[in-house]
C-alpha cells in the first residue's frame, strides 16, 4: 500500500506487515528481505518507509506493569503516548519528555530520541529510558541498557530504526499535582530580544516561541515565547480544583479536504503571522494563566490531519539545531534566507537546547533549533538546500525525524558520532545490514 510521513511526501509503495506478537517477528526476518519498523506514522518524511517490508507496531500496544513507587512504566513499542497521557495523568504522573504531538508512539519516541520544550532542562526522552528490548537481525532479542548491551542501547537512541525492531521499553514518568501548566507569553521585537528571553527563563521548565519568519530588518526574528510550569494543587485557580488532574478533552477539530496550495503564499502567510503577533501581544498584557497540559504541549493535535492544509502534495519540515556560539549569527541567516524567498512558514519554532545526550545520532546539541514548515512546490528543494548550506557552515545539523530530503555529505558533516553509530550496526546486523528505510537509503547509511 502507499504509506507517507506526516508530510505526505514522499509517497511510498510499501509491502506492510502488522506484527501482533513478538514471537511472529523471526518469520519475517527470515524471508531475507530489509525492513523497518513504523509505529504511528508521525516522522515527516521517509524514516518509517520500506518498499521491500514496513513493519507496523500498532498491535504490539501493551502496558505491561508500573510501579507506582518510582514511577516505572514497562510498554510495548507500539503503545501512543496518548494512552499514557489518558492513563496516567489521572493518577498524578505525566512523561518527562513529549514531542509536539500525543500521537506518536513510545518505541518511535525512542528511535527519533524526542525532545520537548524542556530540553535546556531535561534533555531528550532517552535520558529517562532504563532498558529496551531488541530484536537483531537473526531474531535474537536482547536487552539493551547502560550496562547491559550498552553500545546498542546508545546507537538504538535517535538511531531511526536501523539497529533492530524495539520491541518494549521501559521508562520513568515524574509526578504532577495538577494537569494544569501555569504558561506565560512574553513578546520579543527581534531575534537578540527573543533570545535574551529564552536566556532569562532558564529555571523555567518549559519554554517555546513561534517566530514570524517574514519578518526582517529591525523586526527580523519578532515572536513570541510561550514558558510553563506544572501548577501544584494549592495554587490552582477555585474553579479548577474539583478535577485537577483532569484528562485531555475530547473532541477535535476537522480539516475535510486538501486545501490548494496556492492559498498558502506571503500574503496569506503575512496576515496569518500578522494576526498571531497581535494575539501574543495580548496574551502578554493578560499575563500568565492556568492552561490544560494538552493545549500546552499539544496545540495541533486538536486539529484533525491538519497536515491537509498544504494541499495533496504534501508539505516539508526543515528542523536545524545550532551551536550556541552560532545560533544568533547563524538563525538570523537562516529566517533572512526565507523572508527573502517569499516562501514564509506557518510554523516557525524556536527552541533553546541544553547539553547533547547519550544516544549516538541523537540531534540535539546546546544551542538553539528552528522548525519550519513548508509546502511542496517548486522552488521549495532550492530553498531547503540554501538552508542546509547555511546550517551546516555555522556547525548545525537537521533532525533525521523531519527530513525528507537531506543529501548524506551534509548528515556525515552534522552527525559526529555517525562513525561510531555505524560500527555498532554493522556489528549487530553483519555486512549486509537488515534494517534499512528510504531514509537509510537516500543518505547512504
């Protein structure tokens, strides 16, 4: 069947399998075919396609034990963190670590190593995983941890996929009071602005900002950035207090169909962002407020397939992260680059990143990352090389996770720990390596 990304492109014809218990995994490692495993199909591009065999993990969607005592949770690979967060936040505990969606699952958290909006704190969600379990190549499943396998256990950390099936992890959730996130906006004129603000919230947990990005000259880098923290129960609001560990609403938003990608051009595209500043200039004179965690950390997934408003040919994101030293220089170059093109961004993300961690090709590094999201139109692979040329000469790295497109000089330049990956996966697979994706593929790994 045709199987894509969140980004609709590329559009692959894939032979897919679903794999309901572990024990059915050794047949189809044994028809001699490559493969890749894929949870929810939330990855943007080609990480968790394989024409040859795509293997869904949907199925394999237990929670197995908890420990209430330390907050220990022990999943298959194929459990979303929507269930977690449905389970548990009732309970008082919620993931150290979430992306920006609820509708990936644990053992893709794993492979693309998420990050949040507390990564300047708490770095990515491997930090927090005590041991996995992998199926090999010849079906063998290990144990992988720190101390147990623990050069595959660094490898499989933001690995894609390549290094085997994961099959279970288990990881520590923290506990909360209160399902409520005390946020704040605060309004930035400029990028030095911006980035003094994210430099000052530092003992904040959480923090984000959405970036004009047809902004320039003196306004180059305006926005507005968004910081939170857990509310404890006695500081909740009365009108909160009778459920404070509240479960996400449920309901959400439809986009019926694809909207033409024509409508989405630096007209629209400026009054949108226009529109967006103007709110956040009054969400800071409103000051900080209660809001639910899933409108906190979750905005998008109260708009069902809102991928749709790119139009059927899908969309590109291109996620860049920064040397510290670089990020000011090298940002400013990069949101000049768009505005300059015309070809502005909906969504443009900037985060501040702490110390890289463990995993080998994990993509964080300290510094900071921008996210944008771009139709797929001509003119587009132009601008996202431009792009790449202009990461790559400040140091930077884009996010295997989001990329679709990517040529394999600029991921060896970005990843140094690339060498070291590939040695333990050529040591767990053999020569010939058995988990491959159109990713692996395009960039040669």
């Amino acid at each position: 069947m045709m199987l894509s990304g969140w980004g609709r492109y590329p559009a692959v014809d894939c032979q897919l399998e679903r794999l309901r218990r572990h024990e059915d995994l050794p047949g189809l490692l044994h028809r001699g075919t490559t493969l890749i495993a894929r949870g929810n199909g939330r990855s943007y591009g080609d990480a968790a396609l394989n024409p040859e065999l795509t293997l869904s993990m949907l199925a394999m969607n237990r929670m197995r034990a908890f420990d209430a005592g330390t907050g220990l949770l022990d999943c298959e690979a194929g459990v979303p963190l929507a269930d977690i967060l449905n389970t548990f936040v009732p309970r008082g505990w919620f993931p150290p670590v979430v992306p920006g969606t609820s509708l990936v699952t644990v053992g893709g958290m794993v492979a693309a190593d998420v990050h949040g909006k507390n990564h300047h704190r708490d770095g990515t969600f491997g930090a927090y995983v005590e041991s996995l379990t992998l199926a090999g190549a010849d079906g063998t499943t290990r144990t992988c941890s720190r101390t147990e396998n623990a050069d595959l256990f660094r490898a499989t950390l933001g690995g894609m996929g390549l290094t085997g099936v994961i099959l279970s992890v288990r990881f520590r959730l923290r506990p909360i009071e209160t399902a409520f996130v005390m946020a704040e906006a605060l309004v930035a004129s400029d990028l030095d602005e911006m980035m003094a603000l994210f430099e000052a919230s530092r003992d904040w947990r959480y923090s984000v900002a959405w970036i004009d990005c047809l902004a320039r000259g003196a306004r180059l880098g305006r926005g507005v950035m968004t910081r939170g923290a857990f509310m404890e129960r006695a500081t909740l609001p009365p009108r909160l207090t009778s459920d404070p560990l509240r479960p996400a609403p449920a309901g959400k938003l439809q986009v019926p169909a694809d909207v033409p990608s024509a409508l989405l051009n630096r007209v629209s595209i400026g009054i949108f962002n226009a529109l967006c500043y103007r709110r956040g200039r009054r969400r800071a004179r409103a000051g900080a407020r209660p809001v639910h965690f899933d409108r906190f950390f979750f905005p998008l997934d109260r708009i069902e397939a809102w991928n749709r408003l790119y139009g059927r040919r899908g969309l590109v994101q291109y996620q860049c992260v920064l040397p510290k030293g670089e990020s000011a220089v090298g940002i400013a170059a990069l949101l000049e680059r768009v505005a300059a093109s015309g070809q502005g961004s909906f969504l443009g993300v900037l985060k501040l990143f702490g110390p890289a961690g463990e995993g080998l090709m994990s993509f964080p590094m300290e510094g900071y990352s921008l996210a944008l999201d771009f139709p797929v139109r001509s003119g587009t692979r132009a601008l996202l090389d431009g792009l790449d040329e202009i990461t790559h000469r400040h140091g930077g790295r884009v996010y295997l996770a989001k990329d679709a497109r990517c040529a394999p000089e600029r991921v060896r330049e970005g990843y140094p720990r690339l060498d070291a990956f590939e040695a333990v996966r050529a040591e767990a697979s053999g020569a010939r390596p058995r988990f491959a994706s159109e990713l692996s593929r395009r960039l040669a790994l």
